[in-house]
C-alpha cells in the first residue's frame, strides 16, 4: 500500500514538474520532476520504468530550454556528440573490461550486489532508459547549467554531484537499512558525480559521461545475476 501511495504522488509531481516545464517555472520544474521520478519509480522496473525516466527527462530538458539554455551549454550539441562517439566507445569499453575484472574479486563483487530479477532487461532497458538517462539529465547536464551562472562551473559541479549523492539517500536507505551504510552510499555517489560531471565538462558532451554510467550500471548487473547464479549452481 505504500508503495502505491507513494506512487501515485510521484505521479502527481511528475505531472506538476511537466506542467511547470512548459509554462517555463525552471526550479519548481526541476524540484518536482526529479521527487516525482524518485517516488513513481520505487520498486517499478521495466518499461513503466523506463517511460518515466524518458518523461522526466524530458519535462528536464523543456524546463532547460525555457531557462535559455542551449543544447552545448547542457552537453547535446549536435557537433559535440558526434566528436565524442568514440570518446564514448573507449570509455564504456574500458569499463566493461575493469567491472568483469573486478567481478571476480569477492570484496570488490559485493559492490554489484543488485541482484535484479531480469538481468538482461534491467541492463538493456531499466538502466539506460530509466537511471541512466534521467540522472545524467538532472546531474551533468541540466542542474550544472543552471547553476554555474550563479556561482560558476566548479561549484556548480560540486553542488549538483551532492545532490545526486543525496539522490541515492531513499535507496540506501532501502537497501542498507542503516546510517553508516547510506552515508557511505552518499560520499561514494557524490564523488562519482563529480568525476562523470568532470568528464562531461572535458569532453564538452554529455555522452562520454552516460556511456561510462551505462557500462558500469548495466556491466555490474549482468555480473551480479552471473556471480548470484553460480552460487546457487554450485550449492545445489
């Protein structure tokens, strides 16, 4: 019951968020999408998760646009993006290698512990479509371009990779259970925020960033269900 409750008001602020997008209120818009997504979305996988990201993604990038923002100051320039698709390869591809490795190391496994009921779904479609592409919106591309006019690029980095740690505060709270755990989830997502943001600003695209995020995401899964499953085969 409460998670419908709850989302049924994430469905609500959605809405509220896409309504404020359009008639151009950019921080009301922003504040009611990213708590309208984080609520909508909990325990929801598949393709009403992967709707949601793409409707909250947009409703962000209209909010965006309503500010003035263009596409390069928010890392979409057209030109941008094609320069950095193989930027983009080589970084997801480094990473595909780097987590398969770490996967075999026990303490470092525990780190891809998500252990997702769909693996491949969730690698395909939940994560690009849902997390990826809604937190790399919110966090590299809309909230640092809104912000670095106010207070410049650095600091606009640092306060938009602290939001996306406190971003991952209902779910650590979900899954840990305890203090120590989420404020550890926090600093780990904070300092990973500044190190995509860092990496959408050099390559002057938000692809390379997403890739990365997608590859270590989506890689992580897959080797999770994989570890998951040889457990089981090799206690049965």
């Amino acid at each position: 019951m409460a998670a419908i409750r709850a989302r049924t008001i994430g469905l609500g602020l959605l809405t509220v968020g896409v309504l404020s997008a359009a008639a151009g209120f950019v921080w009301i818009a922003v504040a009611a999408v990213l708590a309208g997504f984080l609520m909508a979305t909990r325990r929801l996988a598949g393709w009403p998760y992967a709707a949601a990201g793409m409707v909250a993604a947009a409703a962000l990038l209209l909010a965006a646009a309503r500010s003035g923002l263009s596409s390069p100051q928010l890392g979409l320039g057209a030109d941008e993006l094609v320069r950095s698709l193989p930027r983009a390869a080589l970084v997801a591809l480094l990473t595909v290698g780097a987590v398969l490795v770490a996967a075999r190391v026990p303490r470092l496994a525990r780190l891809f512990d998500t252990r997702p009921q769909h693996p491949l779904r969730a690698a395909l479609l939940d994560v690009p479509f849902g997390t990826v592409l809604v937190e790399e919106v919110a966090f590299r591309a809309v909230l640092p371009a809104l912000l670095a006019p106010l207070c410049g690029v650095p600091l606009a980095v640092l306060a938009a990779s602290v939001l996306f740690g406190l971003w991952h505060v209902p779910g650590a709270l979900e899954a840990d259970g305890d203090l120590r755990g989420t404020v550890g989830t926090v600093a780990v997502t904070t300092a990973g925020g500044v190190v995509l943001c860092a990496l959408r600003y050099a390559a002057g695209s938000l692809l390379v960033p997403a890739a990365l995020h997608w590859a270590l995401n989506g890689t992580g899964t897959l080797a999770s269900a994989r570890r998951t499953g040889a457990a089981s085969h090799g206690g049965a």
